[in-house]
C-alpha cells in the first residue's frame, strides 16, 4: 500500500532536512505487509517507510486492522525502514518532534 504523503509535508530527517517539508515525490513510500496463517492463527509482519513507529501509530494500525478482521495485539509486528527522507509530523514526544517535527493529526491519520 502507498503511503506517500501529500506535497508539503513534514519532512522525518534532521540536520539539514530538520523542518523542511516536501517539495516532490522522488521514490514513494510504501507498507508491505505479510500474513501468515497456521491452524486458524494469524501473524502479520508489515514494514513501512517510516523513520519510526510509536506506540500510538501502532494502536491506530492494529485499531483499522481490526475493522476488518480481528488480530491480537500479539499477532501484529510493525517495523519502519528508518527513512530520514519520509513522513514527519507523526510522532508526539519530544525526541519524535525534533526529528519529525510538530505532531499534524491530518498526516497521523493518513499514514496509519
């Protein structure tokens, strides 16, 4: 699935990229995800071009998972290739706002 943000937003880098904001789509960004299932249980390992999931990224994921079909919390491992060039504006703590700028709940809700 792409998860490409709109032009303009947040850039997740620091150094010369700390508040800067896209101006363009180089290479988009995606989650890939895999499901694997055995005797009536699921596991499901997605990857996103992220520079990092918190927790509430991961609740909101496994929340709109769930809409569709139920998983454990268990069940579910969420890993982010670690781009510095991706989406900003989604994380709430300190650390995550200075890499990625002020939390912008538009861009939460679209990424997840």
């Amino acid at each position: 699935m792409e998860i490409t943000p709109p032009r303009g937003t947040p850039l997740a880098g620091y150094g010369k990229l700390r508040k800067k904001h896209s101006v363009g789509v180089y290479d988009s960004l995606y989650a890939r995800a895999l499901a694997l299932s055995r005797g009536g249980e699921t596991f499901v390992l997605v990857s996103a071009d992220l520079v990092l999931i918190d927790a509430k990224l991961r609740r909101e994921v496994l929340k709109r998972i769930n809409k569709k079909r139920l998983l454990g919390d268990e069940q579910l491992v969420l890993l982010a290739t670690h781009t510095h060039s991706g989406t900003g504006a989604i994380g709430g703590r300190f650390w995550q706002r200075f890499i990625m700028g002020k939390r912008e709940s538009k861009i939460f809700q679209m990424t997840s």
